[in-house]
C-alpha cells in the first residue's frame, strides 16, 4: 500500500536528518540572499536561485563517497557546508522535490487554482458549519414539535376510547338514564372542545415541523457552493497527483473501518444498502 | 417478552441521534434510557453498573462502537450485556468485523422504528435462550 511506502521514506528522510543533527548553531548558513532579480515574476526567480546555490553547494558532496563514518570529525570541525554531507543531501532533494513540483503546478496553471482553493478553504469550513447548525437546530425543532404532539394525541385516544366504552355500555342497555344524560353531554363536550383543541394544538407541531424544514433551501444553497469548491479542489489535487505520483503508487484503497455513510453504492460490491442485506449478510456468516 | 424497566444505554456522539433512538425505545415501552455521547463516557457509565442493553454508534470520537464493543467483550462484569449498533458503516468488512467482535445485532442508518423493534426482539429472543 501507498501510505506505508511513504511513511518509511519519510522516516528514513527524518532518521538522515536527525543523526546528522548536532547543536543548532552549526546548521550551514543559507548562501547570501539572492540578488532581487527582474520584478516581474519574483516569485519564480527566487525559487530559482534559492535552488541554485543549494544545488550548487551540494555538487562536492554529493560525489563523495558514503559519508555515514564521518559524521564524528564532521562535529567537532563544525562549521562550513562540507561537514553536514547528508544534510545536504536531504536539503538537495527537499530542493528538486520543491522545485519539481514549483514548475509542474506553474507549467499546468495549478498554482493559481491551488491559491484560490486554498484561500476557500476557510469560508467552506465556516459555510459547513453553519449547515450542521442549522441542520441540528431544525432536528432539535422537529424532536420538541414531536415531543408535544405526541401526548396531545395520545389523551384524544385515550379520551376517545374511554367515552366508546361508556357508548358501548350504553348500546348493552346499561346505562341509567341520568348516567345516558350525562355520557350524551359529555360526548357532545368531547367533540365541541375538547377535540378542536387538541387537533388545532396538533397542527400548530405540524406547522412547526413544515416550519423546521426552512433549512433545506439555506443549507442546499451553501452545500452547492462547497461542493464545486471540493470539486475544483480534487481536479487540481488530482492533476498534480497524476504528474507526480509514480504509476505504481497510483492504485490502493484506503482500508478503514470509518467511513462514515456510504454516499454513492452504485457499481460497489462491498458495501450493503439497506438493512435486509446486512441481515442476509449476518445470516450467511451464521451470526 | 422484555422486562419494559430494562436499563438502555444510548451511545452516539450526535445528540439528535440520541434522542431518536431514546424517542423510538420509549415508543417500545423502554422508557428507563441513559445516553453517553463517546465510548469512553459509555464505558464508565457502564462501570458504575445497572445497564443491562447498550445501542451504539460506530463513528465516534475518543473511543469508538467496535472499540467499546470489544472493550466490553473483554471486560468480566460487562461480556454478557447485548449490544446492538446502529450506524452509517455499511461496509461489508465493518459488519462482519462487529459481528466477529461480539456485536449481537446491526442496524444501518438510516433506519425505521420498525427495524429497532426487529432487532431488540431478536436480540431478547436469544437472551431468553441463553
């Protein structure tokens, strides 16, 4: 897999840096700034010459010979570029890798889209923000609508049933007729009052949860905004992974037991979509 | 049929979520609910004793489902407690992977009021066998 690969050549990067290291007064002295050059494009000409003079200082050393015995001598002479061999060595490369990658995104135009990607970068973490407040505010909305309603309708229920036993009774000849009297004037309260009100209390849960759902136009607004952001993104990411990254490291998934809902399952074979496959799945392990 | 007194725990680290599942067991008749919103709030909740269902997420900060899950596989005082996930993970491996940790029931989100009642069945089912 790719992410190892890369670790363990980051680890070997760090384990040549960090033998190499002794007290910091003695890391080698950048060479004297380069000379400001046509104003036009600095940017680009400093980088030049900021990887001119570290590859020109690296020649000597890195036509020598294997320096891992050295390193001893190296510390106590301290001073001066020669004694730091595989510094310069990893300086060398960190340079080529700069300056490859500086002119890969330059050649492209993905300098400028990678610039204003990043500046986005910020205002998209603000906006997914403000979906998931709104998002959670609404559910919040809509949890307490439910939380009122519900009861309301249970007591029409329980009301309701209680009179219907009482008319049941009643249909059995059962009932006095002062206990009739009252079961008529009771039921004529029932459907006057007492039902209007709770069902107009219910409709106003109902109107709230309608109300709760404002935030589909609010947040559908900011995540169409993110997703083209995310878009541009993953194509210039994609375009400057594709010149630099070798052929081989260019395949492996990442294996990992987080990852959050499945958002497209089409054409995957991995992943269930619904629950009966995850039965059929549990069944057929014996689960 | 399940003691309606039984001790739920609900675990997820989005409190909307919570109060889904806790609404859905009080509709169920389980109205004896306590939430944590991580594993490792779920764990010493559990510690302190008297659970005897846990529901949890996967997807959550500091200790995560499966490790809360084998966490309390592990644990003497706790191996026995039903645990029931109810996440997004819809991977093939993430359910046979709780499933091979001690997991004694899946549910995917999203998912309905009935599934849960399914699945808690189900899940008391096997307990009265045991």
């Amino acid at each position: 897999m790719s992410a190892t690969n890369d670790s363990a050549d980051l680890e070997a990067l760090f384990e040549s840096i960090a033998s190499d290291y002794a007290p910091p007064a003695a890391t080698p002295a950048p060479a004297p700034a380069p000379e400001p050059a046509a104003a036009a494009n600095a940017d680009s000409d400093d980088l030049q010459a900021l990887f001119d003079s570290i590859a020109a200082e690296t020649v000597t050393p890195q036509t020598q010979a294997e320096p891992a015995n050295i390193q001893p001598d190296a510390a106590e002479t301290a001073s001066g570029g020669e004694e730091w061999p595989k510094q310069e060595a990893v300086f060398n490369r960190i340079g080529h890798m700069a300056r490859a990658l500086h002119d890969t995104l330059g050649q492209l135009g993905y300098d400028k889209l990678l610039e204003q990607t990043v500046s986005a970068l910020p205002d998209a973490k603000d906006r997914l923000a403000y979906v998931a407040n709104l998002t959670e505010q609404a559910a919040c909305r809509v949890l307490n609508a439910t939380d009122i309603a519900g009861p309301l309708v249970d007591e029409i229920e329980s009301s309701s049933s209680a009179l219907a036993a009482r008319w049941d009774k009643a249909f059995a000849n059962q009932l006095g007729v002062a206990e009739f009297k009252q079961l008529a004037e009771e039921t004529r309260a029932h459907l006057k009052d007492h039902i209007p009100a709770k069902t107009r209390a219910t409709h106003a849960q109902l109107t709230e949860i309608m109300m709760a759902q404002d935030f589909q136009d609010l947040t559908g607004q900011v995540i169409k905004k993110v997703v083209a952001l995310a878009q541009e993104l993953e194509a210039g990411l994609m375009g400057v992974l594709l010149e630099v990254v070798p052929e081989t490291k260019r395949t492996g998934e990442v294996a990992s037991l987080m990852n959050g809902p499945v958002v497209n399952a089409e054409g995957r074979s991995d992943v269930v979509v619904n629950q009966a496959q995850v039965d059929d799945l549990l069944d057929s392990l014996g689960f | 049929m399940a003691d309606p007194k039984m001790r739920f725990l609900v675990v997820d680290d989005f409190s909307t979520m919570r109060r889904i599942v806790r609404n859905l067991l009080k509709e169920l008749g389980f109205t004896n609910v306590d939430e944590a919103e991580d594993g490792a709030i779920a764990l010493q909740k559990l510690q302190a004793g008297g659970f005897e269902f846990v529901v949890t997420d996967w997807n959550m900060p500091n200790m995560d489902g499966l490790t809360l899950l084998q966490t309390i596989r592990a644990t003497p005082n706790l191996k026995h407690l039903p645990v029931l996930m109810i996440t997004a993970e819809a991977k093939k491996e993430n359910i046979i992977a709780a499933a091979q940790a001690g997991a004694s029931g899946y549910i995917v989100k999203p998912f309905t009021a009935g599934t849960l009642s399914e699945k808690l069945n189900k899940i008391f089912e096997k307990m009265g066998q045991a």
